[in-house]
C-alpha cells in the first residue's frame, strides 16, 4: 500500500520497531527450539539398566521429530488461517495466540527442572513443539496481512525482524553455554528468555492500536475506500449538471477515469466523461474481476515451484542432518560451542544476508530461465552437508572433515536459501495484475509451507542414508 500523503507522522518510527519485534516474535518459538537441539539430545540420549547392567537408551531422533512436527502445524495452520480470519477476529487471533505460546514456553521452562522418564518427556516435548507452531502459524499468516494494510517499507521492516529471529536464538544459546553454568541452569535461563521475548511482542502488539499512524491505516482503509467513493460520485454528479468542477476540458474528471495526467489527458464530452467515471467506479466497488485461483497460479507456478525447492532442500539437510556434525578439533571447549557457532550461527546470518541483498541486487530476472535453474542447483548441497563429518553414521564416507570446509559449505547454503527466497516471494505478485496480488501471495505462503514441510518429511530417509 502507497503511503498516504493526509497520514500523521510515525513519531519515532515506534510503528516500525513495533513491527520488528513482531517479525521478532513470531520466528522465536521455531528458532528457540531448533537452537536447543543439543540441550534436548543430551537429556533424550540417556543409558538404561536391564539385568544390573548398563545399555544404550533408545534414539529418539529430536531433530527429525522436531522439525516435522515445527511444519506440518505450519501448512496446516496457514491453511485455517485463511478461515479464521473471516469469523475470528484480528485481535482474538494474535493476541490469544501469544499468550497461548507463552503459557507453553513457561511450560518448558518447567519442564527443565523436573525429573521424567524419557518416554513422556519426549511427548510432552514433542506436543508442546506442534501446539506452539499451531498458534505461531495463525500469528504469522495475520501479522502478514496486518502489515500488508500499511506503506509497503514497513513488510520489509516486519520480514527483517523475522530474519533476524534465528540469530538471536542462535546468539542466546551461545550465552547460555558461555555462562559455564550447569546443564539444567543453563537450559532454564535459556527457554525463559523466549518468554520475556513473547511477552514483550505481545505488549508491543497491544500498544499499536494506539498509536495515530497505526490506527490511520490500519482503523480507517474503509473509511478510505469510502471516501474515495463519494469523491467519485461528487464528480459523476457534477459532469452530469454540465459542469467542469473548475478544470478547463474536465482534466481533473479525466485524469480519475482514465488514470492520466497533463495536456495528454485532456478530457471527452461530458456524456463519454460520465461513462467513464461510472465504468471506473464499478471497477472500484468490484475490484476488477480477480482472476480465479488456478489462472493466478498458472503465472506464478514457476515461483511456487522455487520457494517449494528452496525450502525442501533446506530443511531436508537443516537441522536434522547439520547438527549431526562434529568438529575435527579436540579441544573440548571449543566443542561445545561447535555446533552453536558454525551450524546455527551461521545459517542464521547467512540467511538473513541473502535476504538483504535481494534489496539492492535482483538476479536473475523473473522472467529469466535460469534463475529455476539456479534454484535446481541448490540440490548439490544435500550430498556436500551429507559428506561432512556427520557422526553417528552408517553408510557414506566422510570427505569433508575440516570445520572451516563445512562452515564454508553452510555459508553458501545458507546465503542462497534466503536469496532465492526472498526472491521467489517478490518476484511472483509482479508477475500477476494488482488486483491478483493478494491471491499470489496466498499461494506462495501455501508453497512456502509445503517445502518446509516436504523438507521435514525428507530428513528422516536423508539422515538414515548417512
């Protein structure tokens, strides 16, 4: 949407912030839990007594569960989402859903000082994993359509912050080892601070609705649309009296039906003028007649099928398989660190910086036939991740043992995931009329999610061939 030029001013750009930490806060429950995935494979990979004597406890694969049960309440939530909306309304969506994500984040925290069993403290994990994906999906997908109510810089704000969930993740659970304090203090101080995270993105959400800029755009686009409207028919009534409304030819009625402006928009009699100006606003009162879902996606499937394999790709090696690697030093403290540093770290920085760079360099074209097949090569990074020094494993060699081989390996599997991203999501509303943009957006959103979630059910069978 164009900034308005009657709009009051965004006093200290607090709407802005605002919409960081929101962007912030709806990547902090998949990030904080991905991040963690040492602290819950060290408490999941316990030993067990059978017969006096000590066995191998059974494997759980936390990486592979977690990412799964992360996306699949992402497709599906997104999905509802696009329910909810009409009979639920924006306030009860976001708001309750952070609070349920709260109450389920304090609920880990818990969890951390209790004693339980493997088995259930394995579900209990595992559930609480899907219910706060759930909520989060439902806060993403309207925070997405909240944002998209206001001037067009302000989604570009709202996605920086989202980029920047995983390493500010990745960066408290590098303070949480650093503080050298025991395992359960350590995981406590860790899973509180997305509480005060959630906490704060929920208080700033309740604030915005009073603030003027937000309520101007986001309380009065009805108003706007209206009163746009009654301007329109202002200027059918008068051209109807034979009137000019103080334009010499009719510019000002000319330049509203025909969307032109200066000497070349000089107006036609007054029956063809009125004409117009009734077509222009039964194209206003109908939005134009949207193409149907599948002639959108007939324009934009190339993208579809981008973002799709982007996010397949990543998530089928990212996290299940990566954090699997083990560093080729013996230094033990550099060792806890490892994974932290180079695995999550990384990718999280990268990503983001693939992102930005998309706001300055935009290549390939959309209409290019090689920016898919860039997309294609990104395949090559599954065998090279799969290659590194991935223990335990079973069946392929380790060719790739050096840690600054596989930070180089992550740097540019990273850096390329958020890219081609960012690319393919801004890429398909071009490729489609204005008044079609909104259901390319939807449809992007959805394949979005079915690469995540492709991705995830792909980590298994990947992480089993290593």
């Amino acid at each position: 949407m164009k900034e308005r030029t009657n709009a009051p001013p965004d006093r200290g750009y607090l709407v802005g912030i605002i919409f960081f930490i929101l962007g912030l806060g709806t990547l902090l429950p998949w990030n904080f839990f991905m991040t963690a995935s040492l602290y819950f494979q060290d408490r999941l990979n316990g030993t067990e007594w059978s017969n006096g004597t000590v066995v191998e406890g059974k494997k759980y694969h936390f990486n592979n569960w977690m990412t799964l049960l992360s996306q699949l309440p992402l497709l599906l939530f997104t999905l509802l989402n696009s329910f909810l909306y009409q009979r639920i309304s924006e306030a009860v969506r976001i708001a309750g859903s952070l609070v349920f994500i709260l109450l389920l984040f304090i609920l880990t925290a818990v969890l951390v000082t209790v004693d339980m069993d493997l088995d259930p403290f394995f579900s209990v994990t595992m559930a609480t994993i899907w219910f706060i994906n759930s909520f989060g999906a439902v806060v993403q997908g309207s925070l997405f359509g909240l944002v998209g109510l206001l001037p067009q810089k302000y989604s570009a704000v709202f996605m920086s912050g989202q980029g920047l969930a995983g390493t500010f993740a990745a960066i408290a659970m590098i303070l949480a080892i650093a503080s050298e304090a025991d395992r359960e203090t350590a995981a406590l101080g860790y899973f509180i601070t997305p509480c005060v995270g959630t906490l704060i993105t929920l208080l700033s959400y309740m604030l915005l609705p009073r603030l003027r800029f937000a309520q101007f755009y986001l309380d009065k686009s009805i108003t706007y649309e209206a009163g746009t409207t009654d301007e329109l028919l202002k200027e059918i009534s008068v051209v109807e009296n034979g009137k000019v409304n103080g334009h010499a030819n009719g510019s000002a009625l000319s330049n509203t039906a025909k969307g032109g402006s200066g000497p070349e928009a000089e107006g036609p009699p007054s029956a063809d003028r009125s004409t117009q100006a009734f077509l222009s606003l039964e194209q206003m009162e109908k939005g134009g007649a949207k193409a149907s879902v599948m002639e959108v996606f007939k324009k934009i499937w190339v993208m579809a099928f981008c973002v799709t394999l982007v996010f397949t790709v990543t998530l089928s090696v990212f996290p299940a398989v990566t954090a699997d690697v083990k560093t080729s030093f013996s230094s033990p403290k550099w060792e806890r660190f490892f994974i932290s540093v180079c695995c999550f770290l990384i990718f999280n920085i990268s990503d983001w910086v693939g992102r930005t760079i998309t706001t300055v360099i935009q290549w390939p074209s959309k209409e290019s036939r090689l920016f898919p097949v860039l997309v294609v090569s990104r395949v090559v990074f599954v065998p090279l991740l799969m290659l590194c020094n991935i223990q335990d494993r079973s069946f392929l060699p380790v060719y790739f043992s050096h840690d600054a081989v596989f930070s180089a390996i992550m740097t540019m599997f990273s850096l390329s995931s958020g890219y081609f991203v960012c690319l393919s999501m801004s890429y398909a509303p071009q490729l489609v009329e204005s008044k079609d943009a909104e259901t390319a957006g939807a449809l992007m959103t959805f394949f979005l999610a079915l690469g995540l979630s492709l991705g995830a059910a792909l980590s298994f069978l990947l992480r089993a061939l290593v």
